[in-house]
C-alpha cells in the first residue's frame, strides 16, 4: 500500500516507520520543514524514542519512508491517509481548539482521490469524526463517504506513550470505530496488515484490531480510559492531602489499598502534565459538562504545584528573595516534553511569593531553558530550596553536597533518597511529614 501519515510529532513518526517497517510505501507530511529535512536524512528529529533511529536508519535509505511539506505530494493515490495533528485546548475555557486539525483536514482533502481510507488517530471529543470531519471532507474533495468510489472514514485513537511507541504498539488493542460497515472493515484489514500484536491472556478477547462499532465508541474510549487516569490521580492527590494533614504516610496507604485486587488507586505528586492526562478530560467536559466527577478531579490536579509550595512557605515563614530551583522542567521523566508541565505553575506561585527561581533539567540545555524565560540553575550553586517536580532519574542519586546551603528539599515525586539529605527538612506529597523546622 502507498499510505500518508499527516504529522510526523512525537506519535506520528514512529507510526510512519511502524507502517513503513511493515512493508508499505509511506510518506509523512509536516510543515515543519527542518523536521522533513531531517526525516528524510535519517535522522530523528527528536530524541527518546526507543528504536526510532535504527529504523530511521534502515528505511529511508531503502526507499519505504519519506517526508514532505507538500499535501499534494502525499495524498493523491493514497491507499490510505493517517492524521495525528495535535488538537489544543483553550487555557480559559477548556474548549476544543480545532485550528492545526481544521487545516490539516482541508488540505488533505483539496488533494484525496478515490478509494482512500482516512483515520484519525488524534484524541477528539465524541461525535467530532461524524459531526466535523465527515462534512468538511465531502465538500471540499466532492467525494462522498461510505463508498468504494468516495471514501471511507474511521476514527482510530492512538494508545501509546512516548519513547515507548513501537512496544505499546503489540501490547494494547487497536479500536477503531467507522460511520459505516464498509468503511470500519476497510479500516480493519489495513490496521491488521500494518501492526502485529503480543499475546495476551487477560484480556477478554484476543488482543488485535477491535472494532468499537462506530466513531462515537471508539473517541469515547480513548477520551475514558485517560479520564480515569486523572480522576483516579485527582482521588490520590486528595488523600494526600489529607494524610499531610493527619500526619499519615499515603503511599504505604495506598501499597496495602492496592494489595486487595479491586483497588488500583494511582500515586500523587506535584502535577499531572503532558499532551493527554491534563487535556483529554477537558475534551470530554466539551460534550458532558455535567460530569462534576470529572472537573472536580482535574481542579484537585490543577491545585497541586500551589499546594506544594505552600507547603515548603508554610515550613520556612517567607519565601521572599530566597533561592529556589526547581528540579524538572519536564513533565515526567525521561521526557524531554514541557506539555502542560507542572514547572510552570510551579515557577509561577514561587514568582508571587517573591522567591528567586532558577530551573534545572538534565535534558535541557542553559540556551534551552533561557528560551522559556527562566534562569538555569547547574548542581553545585547555592540554594535555600529546591522542589523536585519531574522524576528523572539523576534525581534519585542527589544529595544535599548537590544543593549547597540547602534549607529545604520538597520532593514532589518521592524519587530522592532520604538517606543523602540527613539533617536537611524534606517534604514528599502525601508523605505526613510535619511542617516544623
């Protein structure tokens, strides 16, 4: 098949090599030209995703794998075209933000051709594939969805984490929901001719494309089981709160609650960041604005950077023209992504207590971090706090000869050793510890 993957992001690419790597001809589009340019040198033009580079490496020279700028270059003659846009949020109102998707949309379909089969795997509210993007792309291609002579159109969500796409990939099922039969069993030979799976007994039918039955199941699904996610953070962030509160220690709570086979509580911490835990339920909000569990939980999570520095005021009096650096500008570790990371209200409730802030993030240059306004920090330099807000590993080896003068360590992902900072008050979320200096 020859197939056009639209977006070559953090998702996106690693699906065109899958597809590519699966024997197909595949060109991604982007309009970003230096990560075309990079594409189709063989280089990946972002780092942290395990095996990108050696496919990279083996496919474009072979041929199966290229990029352009060009829709007119991709889409024509297509067997089948994947779109993974990013869709935003509004920061106020939390409503959809269908700019990069409504272009993207319009210019594939100035270009579509007969017989194509078009998937949307970016995370929509329900309805979206029926309600938006079916009537965009009939009047703009003059072809007609649900037949072999128009074309056919699913929504197929995708279920994978970065730096670990092609393993995610075998393990989950692939949904995909169409608005007709014709086009969910099209739909269906393709994902099974391009993806393979993991055998899995636990789940409760073989693991492989499922078909959801229509797009509004399948852009449900996806939009649930990340919802979940955050209202069962949100619940962990409550009880930690309270456990800081009555001197408890939460996760020991939460080991003994999870030893019982019907509780799955998540761990709390600082924040909840990246592309789809903080965005995702307010997608579902969009179209059930009366699921209170859902904005109540999403609020608790949103609460928690100010949390946590009230926290380490609270122990130290003042935070006023203190030196404090903010380990991670991350949204977890391991990333290098800023998503809706929990730095930035971190650094904002620090700027209006009048602290002096600095970041650091292993992953990020000085020129990096300068680029979001902020002041790096390098291990060494005095400081009187430091607030761990992503959990990279180098994180779990500091000691207080790291954080010279150091007055305060506030943990918000538990990953630092309390050993090495003997002496020093440290603060975890959920920890019980008593703010008393």
């Amino acid at each position: 098949m020859k197939i056009a993957v639209v977006a070559l992001g953090k998702i996106g690419l690693p699906l065109a090599v899958q597809f590519a790597d699966a024997g197909h001809e595949v060109v991604g589009v982007d309009v970003n030209a230096q990560v075309v340019d990079l594409v189709n040198r063989g280089t990946e033009p972002f780092p942290g995703e395990a095996h990108l580079q050696e496919k990279l490496s083996e496919l474009v020279p072979a041929g199966r794998l290229s990029a352009t700028t060009e829709y007119a270059e991709a889409i024509p003659g297509a067997d089948a075209v994947v779109l993974v846009v990013p869709l935003f949020v509004d920061e106020e109102t939390g409503a959809p933000d269908f700019g990069w998707m409504d272009e993207a949309t319009q210019s594939l379909a100035a270009h579509l051709t007969p017989g194509t089969l078009v998937s949307y795997e970016t995370t929509l509210p329900v309805g979206t594939t029926r309600g938006r993007w079916k009537p965009m792309i009939e009047e703009i291609s003059g072809l007609t969805e649900g037949f072999a002579e128009g074309f056919h159109l699913v929504f197929s969500p995708e279920r994978v984490l970065t730096g670990r796409v092609f393993a995610d990939l075998r393990a989950y099922p692939k949904l995909v929901g169409g608005l007709t039969e014709a086009g969910t069993a099209a739909a269906v030979e393709f994902y099974e001719s391009v993806l393979s799976f993991d055998e899995r007994q636990d789940l409760p039918r073989p693991n492989g494309v499922w078909d959801m039955g229509s797009a509004e199941a399948a852009e449900m699904a996806k939009l649930a089981e990340t919802t979940y996610r955050d209202v069962n953070i949100g619940l962990a962030n409550q009880f930690a709160v309270f456990a800081d509160k009555a001197g408890i220690d939460v996760r020991k709570v939460i080991e003994a609650c999870n030893s019982q086979p019907f509780s799955h509580i998540h761990q709390p911490g600082i924040a909840v960041g990246g592309h789809c835990i903080p965005v995702y339920p307010r997608l579902y909000l969009s179209t059930d604005p009366d699921a209170s569990v859902v904005s109540t939980a999403r609020a608790a999570n949103a609460a928690m950077p100010e949390y946590a520095v009230a926290r380490a005021e609270a122990l130290l009096g003042d935070l006023s023209g203190l030196r404090v650096v903010v380990l991670g500008a991350s949204y977890r570790g391991k990333v290098k992504e800023t998503a809706f990371s929990g730095v930035f209200p971190t650094v904002t409730a620090l700027d209006s207590r009048g602290a002096t802030v600095a970041v650091h993030d292993p992953m990020y240059t000085d020129e990096e971090l300068s680029a979001y306004g902020w002041t790096p920090y390098h291990l060494g330099e005095p400081v009187d706090v430091a607030i761990v807000q992503a959990d990279h590993p180098e994180y779990a080896t500091l000691t207080a000869a790291d954080l010279p003068g150091l007055r305060l360590l506030l943990d918000g992902r538990r990953i630092t050793d309390p050993d090495n900072f003997t002496g020093t008050p440290r603060l975890t979320i959920g920890g019980g510890e008593p703010v008393t200096s």
